[in-house]
C-alpha cells in the first residue's frame, strides 16, 4: 500500500495577513495557502509543521488523515465561548483532549483505526464539519459529548467512569456532527444508546432573541459592536447566543441519574446484536423471496414451453402475482423488463399475448 496523509487547516475567525502567509509558506514550499485555507498532501515523507502550534497561531479548524487509519481533528474555540472546566468533563482522554493556550481552547479528537480495505485522496472534507464549531460557539454541546463517546469506544475511559451531562438532540444530530462521526468512525450504536437519555432539542424562536438582545445595556451593545468592528463577528455572536440560552429557563441539560461507560458500551454491544440479527433475518427473508420469484419465472416459462392452453392461463396466472408482489415490496421497474423480454420472445403466440393483455400486464410501447 503507498503511503498518503493529508493535512487541511482553516482560518475561520479571521483571515490570515500577508505575513502570516509567508511564514506558513517557510514551513512549506509544496502547501495550498490561502488568506483562509492551508492544505497539503503527501505521498512519502512527512509535513515539517506542528499541527498543535500552528492551530494555536494561525487557524481554527484542523484534519488530517492518512491512508494507514489515522484521522484526526482539532476546533479552536474562544474562551469566552466555552468554559475550559465544563469542556475538562468531556475532552480528558487520548481520543479528545483540551489543549490550552492564551484566548483559546483547542479541542482535539484522535483516532487511531484499522486501515481501509481502499481508500481515496481527498480535499476538502473539514468544510462540512466546521458548522460543528459554530453549533459549540453557540452553546451546543453534542460536540463535546461526542468527544466523551469516543474515549469509550477506544477504550480510554475508566468502566465506571460516569458520564458528563447529556446535552439535547443526540438523537437529531446535525450534518456536521453528522460528519464529524463519521469521519472519526464513532459507533453509531454507541451514539443511538447515549441518545436514550438526550431531550429533544428546541429552537428559540428569532424573536425571544432579538427581543432579549434589546434589553442589553447601551454600553454594553456598544462594546459588542466594537468587537465586530474589529472582527471577532463570530465570537460577538457566539457570545449573544450563549448568554441568551443561559438566559431561558429549561435550556440546561437536565439531571438524569449518570450512566457508567461500562453500561453504554455494554447497551451499544447489545443494540449492534440486535440490530445484526434484524439485518441477518431480512436478508434471508429477501433471499428467500428472490428465490420464489425466480422459481415463479421458471415455473412460467415452463409452462409457456407446453403450448398448452390451460397452462397458458396458469403461466399469466403467476406472471400476475409476480407483478403484485413487486408491487407491493418494490422492483417492479426490473419485473416489467424482464416480463417484456418474455412477451417478445413468445410475440406470435396469439392465445397467449391475448391472456397477458386481459390480466392487465406490461405491454410495449
């Protein structure tokens, strides 16, 4: 197997200056730079730049892959959008940790899987994650507790470890988070379990908020405008929407009695057999189906083969229940082809056309 990583970084908050350009540019002479985008890829040898250091510097969101398993992922976020003890509950494993630096949080999701049986290069993916950044900027915790799921599934939190509180809608989760699990092959009956115990998650509607937003004191309105000004329009908003879930009764994670990692892991076994089973029961079920209505087809053309008039009829008889039971479960598209190619194979027998054409089956055009 050759050898491929890929690296992606985004500035998101702000844009990159001239300056910083070129000192990324010394780390790499081979990179995509842009004033919010830097990418490179590798087919031998390795990037000389740390990915934790330049997150810490220059950028937002980070993805790396390689073509041996490894998938990795790092969101910059503000401290003013998130409190580092509340994140510590759900991010204090080698699969997610905090990194910590002056302004920010960096949090970093590690997986360390089994190589694809193939893979392909690729470019691009983590612009359909970093709308989970902003979710998490605006108060939306799923990330986090992604994050926490992650430490079960590769065994780096303690069986009677408890879990940190549920946020809403793990059962609904967005198309970044969507993607973020996926990426990072999180179990999805592991996810599914952990969701028993997650509310719904409710929206508020745009007026509360405007109406909130307009009881803030001038001054401080003025100070968040300035911060716009000097664009941290991200952070002003993520910081609007946190303060404003704070502000709404019943928007917290609720108290429910803590399940251990041993029991989610354990109910995520159970959920995977189960579904395992349902699968294995209706694929045989389907299997069987198939191989009644290719003995029904058989069973047609033989009895077409008599030239019979009687089997005529039997031969239409189970060509028309072939075509409700099609019907009814699907694939009706691929029994009128084939029922055609029958019909033009016997064109010339009168009787036989006639019968097809009074039990209402596919003719041609």
């Amino acid at each position: 197997m050759s050898e491929y990583q890929y690296y992606e970084f985004l500035a998101l908050d702000r844009p990159l200056t001239s300056e910083q350009r070129e000192e990324l540019r010394r780390l790499s002479t081979r990179a995509e730079i842009t004033a919010t985008r830097f990418t490179n890829e590798y087919h031998w040898g390795s990037f000389r730049g740390d990915p934790e250091q330049m997150m810490a510097a220059y950028f937002d969101a980070f993805l790396y892959l390689a073509n041996w398993g490894t998938r990795h992922l790092m969101f910059r976020i503000p401290r003013t959008a998130l409190d580092t003890e509340y994140a510590g509950q759900y991010c204090y494993t080698d699969a997610a940790s905090l990194i910590e630096t002056g302004d920010h949080l960096i949090i970093s999701l590690y997986a360390d899987r089994d190589p694809d049986d193939y893979w392909d290069e690729t470019a691009g993916e983590l612009g359909s994650m970093v709308a989970a950044r902003s979710e998490l900027l605006g108060g939306d915790h799923r990330l986090l507790y992604l994050a926490w799921l992650m430490g079960i599934q590769w065994d780096h939190v303690e069986d009677e470890d408890t879990e940190p509180p549920v946020p809403a809608g793990l059962a609904d989760l967005s198309g970044a988070l969507r993607a973020v699990a996926g990426f990072l092959d999180i179990d999805e009956d592991l996810i599914a379990v952990a969701a028993e115990a997650s509310p719904v998650l409710r929206e508020e509607p745009a007026p509360r908020l405007a109406d909130w937003i307009a009881t803030l004191p001038a001054a401080e309105k003025d100070k968040l405008l300035t911060m716009v000004a000097d664009g941290e329009g991200p952070q002003v908003r993520a910081l609007l929407l946190r303060r404003f879930r704070d502000s709404v009764p019943g928007q917290h994670e609720p108290a429910q009695p803590a399940r251990t990692a041993a029991q989610l892991w354990t109910a995520a076994g159970a959920r995977r057999t189960a579904r395992e089973e349902t699968g294995a029961r209706a694929r045989s079920a389907e299997e069987q189906r198939a191989a009644a209505a290719e003995a029904a087809w058989q069973e047609a053309e033989n009895l077409i083969a008599t030239k019979k008039p009687r089997d005529y009829d039997l031969a239409t008889a189970l060509l028309r229940d072939l075509s409700a039971m099609t019907r009814r479960d699907g694939g009706h598209d691929a029994f009128t082809a084939r029922f055609l190619q029958l019909r033009s194979r016997h064109e010339r027998k009168t009787s036989l056309q006639e019968r097809f054409d009074k039990a209402g089956l596919p003719r041609h055009p």
